[in-house]
C-alpha cells in the first residue's frame, strides 16, 4: 500500500496543477473579453458622439454660410437650420453622456473642448455674433479641438501611430496665416 502512495501523489499534484492553469487561463481568458468588450463600447461610444457632433457643425456652418459667412457650400436659411440646430444639441447632449459614463478623463475634456468650440461657431450661426474674423479663429479653433479629441480618443483605445493629419480647409487659412 505504501508503494502506492507516490503514485496516488502524482495524480494528486497532477490534478491540483491541471486545475489552476485551467483557472487561471480562463481567467486571462475572461479579463481579454471583458477588455475588448469594454474597447468596442468605448470605439462605439466616442465614434457616435463625433457623429453627432459633426452633424451639428454641418449644420452651424451652413447656416453660417447662409449669414454671409464663408466655408459653406449649402446655405442653409436660418428660420429652417436654427430648429435642426436645437435638435442636433439635444442628440449631442444625450450622447455626452455616453461619453461621460466610459470616457476616460483627459479624452472627457477634449470632448468638452470640441463641443464648446462647436457652441462659438453657433452664437455665429444664431446670429448672436457677426465679426468674419471672428468666424474663422472659431473654426479654426473647433478645428483644432476636434483634432485633439482624436488624439486623446485613439490613446485611450490603443491606437498606436500618429493621428489622421488635420484637415486645415480651407487652404485660404493657410494662405492669411502664412
């Protein structure tokens, strides 16, 4: 019987060894799930607020545009684009806190930046603001808020690489800031 005894030990370790590499692999396996899972929200989350965000500047700038105000192809009357206006802030804001519940901090205050900056261009869009110079530092300046939500949102998704080059259109910009 005592003979036994190492054999018995063997399947026993053998045993209690299978059974924590079975554990902790899934485990591991469980934490990279739960992590990509978290990735896709985020991707999801962070790309539907630009969206909407985007909507809304397309919108501003139309009507901008329709106000005199340059960097607009498709004039959009005030009296029609104001209420579109007001709806796109609503989908925004309801997106926001999307952005809130999975943002990190710092991608949180870039999104925050952007849509301040989007809120310039449309005191201008409203007609609360009428200086053209004016108009092109806030677009340039949601231009640059934009680009820098990217970057923080990329970070925090693991994106390697740098970003996407910055639009910088019109090129007339280029040409006055030269």
């Amino acid at each position: 019987m005592w003979e036994q005894v190492p054999a018995l030990a063997g399947v026993l370790v053998g045993a209690v060894g299978s059974y924590v590499a079975t554990s902790l692999t899934e485990r591991s396996r469980w934490r990279r799930a739960k992590a990509e899972r978290w990735d896709q929200r985020r991707l999801d989350t962070y790309a539907s607020y630009a969206n909407t965000l985007k909507h809304q500047i397309n919108l501003a700038q139309r009507i901008g545009a329709a106000r005199g105000f340059q960097h607009a192809v498709d004039p959009l009357p005030p009296d029609e684009g104001i209420p579109q206006l007001a709806e796109a802030e609503a989908r925004r804001a309801a997106e926001w806190e999307s952005v809130l519940l999975i943002g990190d901090a710092e991608t949180i205050a870039a999104a925050r930046a952007w849509h301040e900056a989007v809120w310039n261009v449309e005191l201008y869009a409203r007609g609360l603001k009428d200086d053209p110079a004016g108009w092109e530092k806030a677009i340039r300046r949601m231009s640059h808020a934009r680009d820098d939500f990217y970057t923080l949102a990329r970070r925090d998704l693991g994106i390697t690489g740098p970003p996407p080059p910055s639009g910088n259109w019109p090129r007339a910009w280029e040409q006055r800031e030269g």
